[in-house]
C-alpha cells in the first residue's frame, strides 16, 4: 500500500507537469495514459450479453429510431432518412494512412468507409461516399468476414468503422461475429457524434475507441450547414456518453491508442467563435485529459460554391435586362452568386490557432499534434 501511494503521488506530480505544458512532445504516453497490456471490449463479453445485443440490434432494424431521425421504419421493408436498409452499403475498405498517427501506426488502420449518413452537411469532406450510395451492399456476416482480412492480411492495428451512425445494429452484429471469426484488434467508432443515445448503449462492450466530431456550435448554423438543428444538443449527449463507457484515450508503450475518446474538431472558415465554444464546453463538461485534435484541412467541397439556384440572374431576367434592388443587373448579380459563400474558401491558420489557444487556456492540454521524432505522437 505504501509503496502504491508514493507511485500514485510520484504520478500525479508527473500528470502536473504534463498539464503545465512541459512534456507536450509526449503527451500521449503521459504514465497515467499507458496500458500494459489491452484486450478489446468485445472479447469480454459473456455469451448472455452477446444474445442480448443480437437481439436489440434486430429490434431496431425492425423500427429503427436509432438515430435522431427517429424514422421508425422497418429496414428489412424500407428505408429512412438515411437511404439505406438491412445490408450495409460499403464504399471502401482498405487500411488507411489519413488518420492520427496513433490512430494509423506502422501498419494502417482498418478502415471501412461506409455509404449513406444520417446529417447533410453542405461541406462535407467526404461527400462522394456519404451523400451517395455507391458501393458493394454487404451483410454483417460479409462485413465480419473483411475485419478478419484486414486483421490478418493488412496487419492493421484496428477496425476503423467510417460514418457509422446510421448502421449501428449491423456494425454491432458484424462485431460480435467477427469475435466468433477470430478478430482480436479493437474496434473504432468513427461519427459525428449525430447519435442516439439507444445507439451508444447498443455499442457499449463492442467499441474501444470512439471518434467523434463535434462540428459546429449554434442551432443556426447547424440547420443551415448540416441540415440538423439540434445537433449540437445531440452531439453534447453522446459524446458524454460516449466518454462515460471507455474514457480518456489510453495507448500501449507503442503509441498505438487502444481505448478511450478522441475527439476532432474541424475549424470552419469564419466560424472559430463556434469552436472555441465546443473546447470550452469538452474541458468543463467532458474532461480537461480529453485527447483532442483541432483539424485544419477544411475545403469547400460538395455543394459549397455550387452556382446558386435562385431568380436572380435567371436568363430570362438578364435577357429582359432587369435591375435587381441595389441597382445591380440581374445578370451581373446572378454570376457572382454561389451556394454557401461564407465558407467557400479555406480556412486561416490564424483561424485555427485562435482555437487551439482558447483549447490550452481552457485547460485541455492533449492535442494530437505530428510527432517531433517518429510517425507516431508520442
Ligand atoms: S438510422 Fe436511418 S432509418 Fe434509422 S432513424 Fe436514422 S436515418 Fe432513420
């Protein structure tokens, strides 16, 4: 006993000069953060709460409001805002090299890229897999089957499940067959936090690491950019959730992340009062130890400056020569105007980094910045 407690003290001292800023470079295997070992959530599962989650998940696909659409339609007969019904549809599986080096390590993660989303943004980053249904339709038997591949022939170090929300039930049931397969690497639940809170309960015991977004702040903007009102409330509940079943990110002495929350948030041009509100609201209601990554990489894409359809600038408008309120010709007016303007540039680094400052001033202080020495960040 005596000899625990001068380690806790020794480690508490060690987690203070972490939070002081003094260890940044190695924030990730802070000695509070490391795992000697890990075994994925899903293998401990008794065969009692495995049949428990088989069945929840089929009654959901039977009345699906697993998801804050609340559709309540019957996949296996029809589909809900989402588009898609009982069989996932997968655009891309392949070990990924785009993410977090902890997250992607030596040997890729296993990413499964899935088609259709449950939100609208206007931005989205990967709308030619979300907003469309391309791709192979799979069961959760097939979709089992291409965990073991990535596990045994790509070597990865985890199953990355890509914009799952709207899939819950399948991603569950492939899960638990996949554990019957032989899947041993852990699993990552990719989303942008537009999840119900019967979904997450549902994921309890199967996901080691969640990844959320948080993507904007105000009702407004919400609306406007994702098509969502409320997702900011929604998002705030299950990302509580989601912390309240595996924690702050833990990693083994490889720097690979085994278990825990990582959060993203993606800075949107002219929109970093709305950020510096989310990491303000992580730190006091989530935890000042969440592991957080400010991204930078926003670019207009999907329907952002697309040529806006309105009257103004119609042709016959500019072949009548009509003067819009303002004194501007309809047509002159009409061929300056694109869809969603006030985001259709990228972002400013100053932008970012007046994010990232309101972030360390909030007391975060593990940010997933590009290691100094290796691929990993350690
Ligand atoms: S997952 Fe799809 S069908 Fe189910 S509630 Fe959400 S949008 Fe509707």
């Amino acid at each position: 006993m005596v000899l625990r407690s001068a380690r806790c003290s020794q480690i508490n001292s060690v987690a203070q000069s972490f939070r002081r800023g003094q260890h940044r470079a190695k924030s990730a295997l802070a000695p509070q953060f490391l795992l000697d070992t890990y075994i994925p959530r899903y293998q401990l599962l008794t065969a009692q709460q495995e049949a428990r989650k088989r069945s929840e998940a089929y009654a959901h696909l039977r009345n699906c409001n697993l998801c804050p659409r609340l559709c309540g339609v019957n996949r296996f007969e029809r589909t809900g805002t989402c588009l898609i019904g009982s069989d996932v549809v997968v655009n891309t599986v392949a070990p990924h090299f785009g993410e977090e080096p902890t997250i992607q390590g030596r040997n890729g993660s296993g990413s499964v890229f899935f088609s259709g989303c449950n939100l609208r943004c206007v931005f989205c980053q990967n709308h030619d897999i979300a907003h469309q249904k391309n791709g192979f339709h799979l069961s959760p038997e097939e979709l089992a089957d291409w965990y073991i591949k990535l596990q045994d022939v790509g070597g990865v170090h985890n199953i990355n499940l890509v914009t799952p929300e709207h899939v819950v039930p399948q991603v569950a049931l492939s899960i638990l067959h996949a554990k019957e397969l032989g899947l041993k690497v852990p699993i990552i639940y990719n989303t942008s936090s537009f999840d119900s809170l019967a979904s997450i309960e549902l994921l309890d015991g199967l996901v080691d690491i969640y990844l959320p977004d948080f993507k904007v702040w105000n009702a407004k903007t919400s609306q406007r950019l994702l098509k969502a009102d409320d997702y900011a409330t929604v998002a705030m509940e299950s990302i509580k959730a989601m912390h309240d079943q595996v924690g702050d990110l833990c990693f083994t002495s490889d720097g690979i992340a085994k278990k825990g929350v990582l959060l993203r948030h993606l800075v949107m041009p002219g929109f970093e009062e709305e950020g510096k509100h989310i990491v303000r609201w992580l730190s006091e209601n989530v935890s000042k130890d969440l592991y957080v990554h400010i991204m930078d990489q926003y670019h207009p894409r999907a329907h952002v400056g697309k040529e806006k359809r309105s009257r103004i600038g119609r042709a016959e408008d500019v072949a009548e020569g009509m003067v819009e309120p303002g004194g501007q010709a309809a047509g002159e007016q009409g061929k300056k105007q694109v869809r969603y303007e006030e985001i259709n540039r990228a972002v400013k680094m100053d932008e970012v980094d007046s994010v990232k400052k309101a972030a360390e001033e909030s007391g975060l202080w593990r940010f997933a910045d590009a290691s100094e020495h290796s691929i990993f960040s350690i």
